[in-house]
C-alpha cells in the first residue's frame, strides 16, 4: 500500500490524480480465516486492527452485511470524551481517547480529530451536583477535565442564553480535550490498515447462521457461502441480539433507534461540543457549517433506522431555548442508527457460552468515541482468550452477579 504523505499529493497532482490506488481490496471469501470478525463498523474493524498490529494476527475477516461502516459508526454525531464516573468506563473511554490523538498518524489517514472541548451544560441544581462529583472522579482517575461556571461557559459558547426561564445554566462539566471526528474517516482508516495487512474485509455479505461443535465455533454460514473459523468475534451493536441467537445464547440487550439531524450550513458560530442531557440535546458545528444535533433514543423497540418525527421536533425544542438562534434555521437531513443499550448503559467485552466465540456490544448512544480503547481490548480478549484489564470489568457475568457499572442513574448522563 502507498503512504498518503505530502509528497504523494503532490507527485499525483502533477499526474493528474492518476496513481492513487483503492483504498481496500474487496476480495472473495476464503474458506478458512484464524479470527472472523462480524460486523464492520468501528469497533469490528479496530479488532481487526488490533489483532493485527498488537498481536500479529493476520489471517482474519470482518465480514458485513451492508458497507464498512454503513451502521452505527458512519450515522453518529461524533462526539468523543472520556469524562465518566465509574472507573472502568473512564479507564477504556480515556485509552480511546488517547489513541485518538495520534490516530491519524498510526493509520496513516487523516480522521480529522478534533479536540475542540466538550462541556455538558448543568441545568438544575441535581445535574450540577452530579457533575461536581464527576470532576472528583475523574481527578482521581487522571482525566483532564473542571467544573466551569456561567460565566466561563457563556465566554466559550456565546450564542447561548444561559438565563433561559425554565433551565438556567448554572456552569458546566468541561473537558478541554474531548472534541469529535470525522466517523467516516475512522471507519475507512482502519479498513484500510487492515486491507494493508492482508487482512480481507468482505461486503455484502451477511452471516445467516453461527456453526458450532462440541461447544466451541466452527464456523459461519453467509450469503457468500460457508467460512470456517479459529475464533469469532460478533460486534454488530444493534444486531448483536440476532447473532447471539443464531449462537445459541441470550444477551440482556435492547436495540433501538437513535436519530440525528443537520442544519443548513451557516458562517461559525459553535467552536465546541455542547451536551444538554436535561432537556436531552446536543449540539456541535460541522467543518461544511451544519449544526450537528443529536438527540435521545426513541421510547420503544425496534430495527427501523428511521427514527420518528416526534422525536426531531422534541430534540429541537429542547434546545431553541438554550440556543435561540436554531430557531431560524432549516433543517436538512435527519437520519437514525440501531443502538445496542443495556441496562446499566455500559458495554459488554465479554468471552460467552462457546469457548472461542466473543462479543463486543451494548456500547449504544455512544460508542464512537470508544472505537480504538474497544478495538485494543477486544483485540486482546479474541487473542488471550481472556480479558485484559481494560475489559475485565465489562464481562456478561456483570449481569448475573449485579456487579453494574451504572453509568445512567448514578452519573445522571444519557449518552
Ligand atoms: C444518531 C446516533 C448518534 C450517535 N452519536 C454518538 C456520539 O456523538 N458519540 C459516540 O461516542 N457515539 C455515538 N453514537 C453511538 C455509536 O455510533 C455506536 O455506539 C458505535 O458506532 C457502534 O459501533 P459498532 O462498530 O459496534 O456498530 P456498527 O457501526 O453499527 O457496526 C455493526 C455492523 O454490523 C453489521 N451487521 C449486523 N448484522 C450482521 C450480519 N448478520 N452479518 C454481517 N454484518 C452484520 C451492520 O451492517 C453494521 O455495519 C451514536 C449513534 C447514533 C445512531
């Protein structure tokens, strides 16, 4: 594969543009891989990766359904920080967002990280005594982040009314280094490491049943024909129930549809990321301009990647107090994603019932940011067979034992 570096850019624009290669391969299927990964969005991919340049297994495929990265990882609103209360999720959510940092580099592609700070506006005194004990938190667990005032939170963002009449904003929990990136850049950047290494990621091709023998995986069965496997890896995030039945096992997930929606593009007006998780919206600026905004999950299950009206109407709502100038806005596009959520809102890193056979789900709303930490663990789990310490904590036993990591009720955060 070609480095992409200043010198190639400009070697093929004296060339016109005439030597860049595909960025992947798009191979057949072989019939036998060592570690077959289901599902290319980010976290299935990163696996692959991972697999790949920690470990030095290469003989792999990440098989999808649709397109790499057609899923959640492609329809999210990007927002990436680490600041969590409970310590296993700061621990894996800091990881990845370490790795972001450096990411472009390590992929050699740019996917455009962008640190720009994230702060999470409190709005009643509840929310701000939640977000003070999150700032200790996260003190003790080295993550870089402060409680900021009115003051400070209108200097940063000064298209908000911060004395809005029903929710004033009485200050915020700041991370300076959380920001976004651009989720389709994630996706392709570690497809192509991965194609780079040989490794074969195969489109439009769904796995339609698990084979097993004695407890342990086979194979799978696909629409391309039958691929046989070392180890599998199931990391489909909305779809993780379906496989984990088509496996023979149960897993306490419930898959819902998450929307989004942009703006017309406009001059900028947003620098940073902003979370207003009590009347439930959030907002960033695009480099195009569109206002990014995400809103919460739909009240009932179901596959749909649709997402209802109601819930475009209630997100902008929401926020047309805090940020009056939506108001005058149109709305261009608005589309959803299948969340994969659990009860305690944290994921599921965890081996399962048959022996070589491992699952990386349940990160729901908000498992962008988490990509390379979740592709570093998992990468770790498939290959020892057993957790390492950042998924330790994250295994389906969690469930049976009521050792939950609650990163809902307890941090009082939704994403
Ligand atoms: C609207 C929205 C906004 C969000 N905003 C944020 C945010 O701001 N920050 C954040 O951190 N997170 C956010 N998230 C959550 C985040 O996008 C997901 O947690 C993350 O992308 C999940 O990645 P994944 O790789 O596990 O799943 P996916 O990207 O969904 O990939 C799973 C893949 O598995 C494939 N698959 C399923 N079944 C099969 C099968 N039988 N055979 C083969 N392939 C199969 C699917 O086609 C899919 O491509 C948001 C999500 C949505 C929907």
């Amino acid at each position: 594969m070609k480095r992409y570096s200043v010198f190639a850019l400009a070697r093929e624009a004296m060339r016109h543009q005439k030597g860049w290669e595909r960025a992947w391969r798009s191979p057949q299927p072989k019939p036998r891989y060592d570690v077959v990964i289901v599902g290319a969005g980010g976290h299935g991919l990163a696996t692959a990766y991972y697999l790949g340049r920690n470990f030095g297994v290469r003989n792999v495929a990440v098989i999808e359904k649709g397109w790499l990265g057609g899923g959640n990882s492609g329809r999210n609103t990007t927002i990436i920080r680490s600041n969590y209360l409970q310590d296993p999720s700061s621990a894996i959510f800091e990881k990845a967002r370490k790795l972001y940092e450096t990411l472009s580099q390590d992929l050699n592609y740019n996917v455009m990280f962008s640190p720009r700070g994230v702060m999470m506006l409190a709005q009643t005194p509840h929310e701000m005594r939640g977000y003070l004990r999150t700032v200790q938190a996260n003190r003790l667990q080295s993550v870089e982040t402060e409680w900021i005032g009115p003051e400070r939170v209108k200097s940063l963002v000064p298209i908000m009314n911060i004395e809005g009449p029903r929710y004033p904003v009485l200050g915020a929990l700041w991370q300076p280094r959380g920001g976004t990136a651009r989720h389709d850049a994630v996706n392709w950047g570690y497809a192509r490491a991965c194609s780079a290494m040989g490794m074969d990621i195969i489109q439009q091709c769904e796995v339609t049943a698990i084979r097993s023998a004695n407890g342990q995986v086979t194979g799978v069965e696909t629409t391309k024909g039958r691929i046989d496997c070392g180890k599998l890896g199931i990391v489909v995030a909305g779809h993780s129930g379906v496989l984990a039945e088509m496996a023979g096992f149960r897993l306490p997930i419930e898959s819902l549809a998450l929307q989004a929606l942009v703006s017309e593009p406009i001059k900028p007006v947003l620098d940073t990321v902003v979370m207003a998780n009590t009347v439930h919206g959030y907002i960033s600026q695009s480099d195009k301009g569109e206002l990014v905004i995400g809103g919460g999950t739909d009240g009932f299950v179901n596959y749909a990647q649709r997402g209802s009206f109601q819930h475009v109407e209630e997100t902008v709502r929401a926020l047309i107090e805090t940020f009056p100038i939506i108001s005058r806005l149109r709305m261009m596009r608005q589309w959803a994603g299948i969340v994969d959520m659990t009860g305690d809102r944290s994921p599921i890193l965890s081996a399962t019932p048959l022996g070589n056979c491992f699952v990386n789900c349940g990160w729901g709303t908000g498992g962008f940011k988490a990509i390379p930490g979740s592709g570093w663990a998992m990468a770790e789990l498939i290959h020892k067979g057993a957790p390492g310490p950042l998924a330790a904590e994250f295994g389906l036993d969690r469930f049976r034992e009521g050792r939950f990591i609650d990163e809902s009720v307890a941090a009082g955060v939704a994403h």
